[in-house]
C-alpha cells in the first residue's frame, strides 16, 4: 500500500532530497528539470508561493512525487508545477512500474484537499505519468498541445555530421575555413572549477546580444542568473550540466549551457560574439556539442522548447508537450 505524505514547506521538501535524488536516479524517464538539482534551486531564486507537494512511499522508499506551488487568488488558491516557466518538461517522478498506482493515488490525494480550485500539469512529454490522470472528482479537464520540442536522433555513423543534410555540411565546412582564417581555433568543455566563468561569459554575449535589439534578454534577470549557478553548482558535479566555448583567435566566440543524462542530450541556452558572425561560431559550436554528445553515449539530441529554423536544418523532427489542466466545479463538502 502506498503511503501519501503532503509537505506544505520547503523545508519538508529539503527533509527527503536525499531519497529525492535516489528516485531520481532509478528513473529511467528522468529529466535534469525533474531533479532536485533543478527544482529546488528554482524555488529558492523565485518563490512563487508555498509549496504543497505530495510524497509517496512505500516501506520507506519514496516511489513518486509531485511537487507544486499554491498560488492564492480571491476564490481559493491555484496548484502549479514546481520549474515553471524556465523548465522544457514537467511531470511526476515516478518508480518505474508504479506508474498507473501513484497517478491513482495522486488522485484520491488531491480530491482529499479541500481549498484549492485548479491544478495546471504543464509542459508534459507524451509518456508524462501525469498524462495518466484521465479525470479527478468534481472537476472539469481540459488539455491541449504545450509547446513544440524538436528532437534530433543521433545515428551511429561515424563522424556524426556525415548524418547532417549536405547543405548544412557544406555550410559548416565554409565556417570552419573562415574561423581558421581568422587565428587558432579552440573547441572547449569547461571543467567543474570553469563552469561558472563560463556561465558567465554566456550571459555576457547573450545579454549584449539582446541589448543590441533594445531587448533584455532572459539572462538579464538576475534571480534567473543565481538559479542557473545553484544548479550549475550541484548538476556539473554530477556531469549532468555542461557548458561549452568556443574560442577564435583566443576570443569566446560562442558559448553552450545544455545539459546530458541517461543517453540523452538537452540544449538549453547558449550565444555568439557578433563580431564574429562571418564564421558562423553558433554553429560552429552546436556542431561540437552535438557530435561530442553522440560520442558520449547521447541517443537523442533536444532542442527544446521552440520551433525555431534553425532547429529542422539540423534534422529534427517534432515532438510535442502537452498541458492538462482541472477546475474544480463543486466544494469538496458538495462532493462527499
């Protein structure tokens, strides 16, 4: 029988990051935003209100959680999803197998708690846990498509670029001579004791970049700067998140945050020097990332979030998210 626990603090959540992180690790659908590495850090930089998360166990080990916020409004207060907003995929963590038992048991959790009026499950891949709850008790569901994630599949032939479309082979090829021209150039994956300064040299070029459109940017805000270095800081050791240069003539040219686990690869951020546009170092870099993720086991390479171009011309093809939402129609006193 699974054992249901409701934690209304963060400090409740801090209490089990231990096993947090062992279930993390036993999931073999995981993503870095499921983890506490992730999530709890979010909350830290951005509190958007108090947390209400379910935990379930059983015989002491944690099988699932789900972690959300109660944002309150006038009529009761709304359940949201821990990482909102800066996370690609959001969904329960599960034990494999247990699945179908903790989404019931969600269920008869939440149908238990009075005073809430909707819960939003955002950003959920097709094989969500969450995808499991077909309906809760006095509410009304409604779903539809989140956001668009490309994904490119990493073949097994040797070099990885000879599985690119020719036109953007040849376009790389013209690059590479370019930025050789130009002095000696340096493809590099900054080690633990780096990571930060080349956090920081990302927000450099992606905040200058923005600034030169009038526009800020999303590395501008400062709690989003702080979150990314608490996650740096406990996800780089793990060798979960990485982060990439590329230097021209002894110069950052472009810069890569992304992250990789479990045979898969997830490109979050990154940004160029636009002195150097001629060379094409965005490119030039991602061409790097991507090969480097395959030689290091990565099966599927994530764009994430976002239908952009560029995205296709590398091969990707769409994968889509999901969001489902439940409104509550009646008081829990109406229903029992």
């Amino acid at each position: 029988m699974i054992d249901k626990v409701v934690m209304r603090g963060i400090s409740e959540l801090l209490a089990i990051e231990q096993a947090w992180w062992l279930l993390w690790e036993r999931c073999s659908r995981r993503t870095p935003f499921q983890s506490p590495g992730w999530l709890l850090p979010w909350y830290r930089a951005f509190r958007p209100g108090e947390p209400f998360a379910f935990a379930f166990w059983d015989a002491g080990r944690l099988v699932g959680i789900a972690p959300f916020y109660a944002k309150h409004e006038t009529d009761g207060f709304h359940l949201q999803p821990f990482g909102t907003a800066v996370s690609d995929f959001l969904d329960m963590l599960v034990e494999p197998g247990w699945e179908d038992l903790v989404a019931e048991a969600l269920a008869v959790a939440l149908a238990a708690e009075p005073g809430w009026t909707t819960i939003t499950f955002d950003e959920l891949p097709s094989d969500a846990t969450a995808l499991r709850l077909k309906t809760l008790r006095a509410c009304t569901v409604s779903e539809q498509i989140a956001s668009t994630c490309p994904v490119l599949t990493l073949e097994c032939r040797v070099p990885v670029e000879s599985n690119l479309p020719s036109h953007l082979q040849r376009n790389l090829r013209k690059a590479r001579r370019r930025a050789a021209r130009r002095g000696e150039v340096h493809f590099i994956l900054a080690d633990e004791g780096a990571a930060q300064c080349t956090f920081d040299r990302l927000v450099d070029l992606h905040t200058a970049r923005w600034r030169a459109r009038d526009q800020a940017g999303v590395l501008a805000d400062e709690r989003i700067q702080r979150f990314h270095a608490d996650v740096i800081k406990v996800l780089y050791p793990k060798a979960v998140a990485r982060l990439y240069e590329l230097r021209i003539a002894g110069q950052t040219a472009a810069a890569y945050y992304g992250f990789q686990d479990h045979n898969r690869a997830y490109a979050y951020i990154s940004g160029f020097d636009p002195r150097f546009a001629h060379e094409s170092p965005g490119s030039l870099l991602l061409a790097h990332v991507i090969a480097d993720s395959a030689s290091t086991g990565a099966q599927e390479f994530h764009f994430l979030r976002g239908s952009e171009t560029y995205k296709y011309a590398w091969g990707a093809h769409d994968r889509r998210n999901h969001r489902r939402q439940f409104v509550r129609i009646a008081s829990l006193a109406d229903v029992i």
